[in-house]
C-alpha cells in the first residue's frame, strides 16, 4: 500500500522547487493534492503530475498572506474533498539584507509571507484537519531558524517565527488528533536559490557533505511527516541541512 493512499493534502508554494516534488512524490503515494502558488505556472505544474504520475493533482492560484485567498482555499477544498489530512505550509520568499540594510517595507513583506503565511494557514485550515481526525501539518522553516548569520535578518526571523509557531500549534491542535511538525532545510537546488546564489558558488558546499540538498531530498523528510509513519511525532523540528547545523 502507499504510503498517503487516499488523503488529501494541500501544498503551498508548489509551482516549482520543494513544493513541485513535494506535490510529485505525495502523488505517487497515493494522496489527492492541492498546489498553490501565487504564479500562474501552478496550473501547468499540477497538469504535468497529473499526466506523468496518473494521479490527481488540482491546483488554486493563491496569496499565503491574504486571509481571503486562504479562506477560499478552504472552501474549494470543503466542495471537493469535504476534508484535509495534510497541510505542507511551503511557501517563501529568500531575503539576503541586514538589518542595517533592511527597509521597514522589505521586512513586513518578507515576515507577511514567510511567517503570516503560515500562521493564516494553520488557521484557516484548522476545521478541515480535524475531520479528518489524524491531520498532519508540515512547517517548511530552515536551518536560519536554528543558527544566526550576520545577514538576511527578516528571513531568519520569519523561520524562526515558523519554527515557534509549530511547537504551539503543536501543542494546541493535540487534542483534534492533529500532529505538527517543523522541516529545516539547508542549502537546496532550486530555480529559486539557482537566481540567489548565482554570485556565491561556494555557498552550495555548505555542510559536511559539501553539497546543496535536491528537492526530493527535503520531499522524502516532508513524506516521513505526513504519513501514519510519524504518528507518534509532534513538535519535532527536523533538519535536512547535510549536517550543517551538527557543528
């Protein structure tokens, strides 16, 4: 059997990147998933593992930060599936300034998707996980929620905030039967980190085994989470970081 056959799982961020495998590699286990994403290239992702895994991938165009995009996100998947066994809150947008360097408006657009984003999930998602009754929600954070550097202060602060919020909704949910876990991903090979590390070649041999993560890499461990494998596991942060965050 598959290890998520028959669940529902709704995937923010998923046009691309993590969230594409993500969405890949839950199809294959047998889940009926949701992609969202802001880009209009969510369609023509959920349509490509549609026809190459022979599962159902649909797809909603999304906002995180807007408390109206996630409440229609419920309701389309309440008309659907009348429920939702797991949440993969992923999306994220990278930010590289200091603080010195830092505008008043970069940093709330930063906190606003990054740390908002997964708060107005958990929230407005709640009620479907507990029909479910085992709910999963998986926290994408990073390992700069785990170890500082003397940059990107807004983002760090944001996966730092992610990593909080899931040991308490850890913590709040219990009682629904809902299980919520924290991912920190170090390095990993996406268009996204592709476009950000461009000047910084060195910056893929972080970590003892001196190379950046693939996507399917950070989508195994998110896997781990949302199957009845880990239901006995809540409040957990994991990192995915090659063994950076072991020194």
């Amino acid at each position: 059997m598959r290890r998520l056959e028959g669940k529902v799982a709704l995937i923010t961020g998923a046009a691309m990147g993590q969230g594409e495998a993500m969405a890949r590699l839950f199809v294959k286990e047998g889940a009926n998933v949701v992609l969202a994403d802001m880009s209009e290239k969510v369609k023509e992702t959920a349509e490509k593992i549609t026809n190459e895994e022979g599962g159902e991938a649909k797809y909603i165009q999304m906002d995180v930060s807007n408390s109206s995009d996630w409440n229609k996100t419920a309701e389309y998947i309440e008309r659907m599936y009348s429920r939702l066994d797991i949440l993969v809150n992923n999306a994220g947008i990278p930010g590289r300034k200091s603080i010195k360097e830092l505008t008043e408006d970069e940093w709330v657009k930063i906190m606003d998707v990054d740390a908002k984003g997964v708060f107005l999930g958990m929230k407005s998602t709640l009620e479907l996980l507990k029909k479910s009754g085992h709910g999963s929600i998986v926290n994408n954070s990073s390992i700069w929620a785990l170890v500082g550097s003397g940059a990107a202060a807004s983002y760090h602060a944001a996966k730092g905030a992610v990593r909080m919020l899931t040991k308490t909704a850890a913590i709040e949910f219990a009682p629904f039967g809902i299980r919520v876990n924290c991912i920190h991903p170090g390095i990993v090979r996406t268009p996204m980190t592709e476009v950000l590390l461009a000047d910084s070649k060195e910056s893929w041999r972080i970590g003892p085994l001196g190379r950046p993560a693939e996507p399917y890499e950070i989508a195994y461990a998110v896997l781990f989470f949302a199957s009845d494998e880990s239901s006995y596991i809540t409040g957990v942060d994991l990192p995915v970081d090659g063994g950076y965050t072991a020194r």
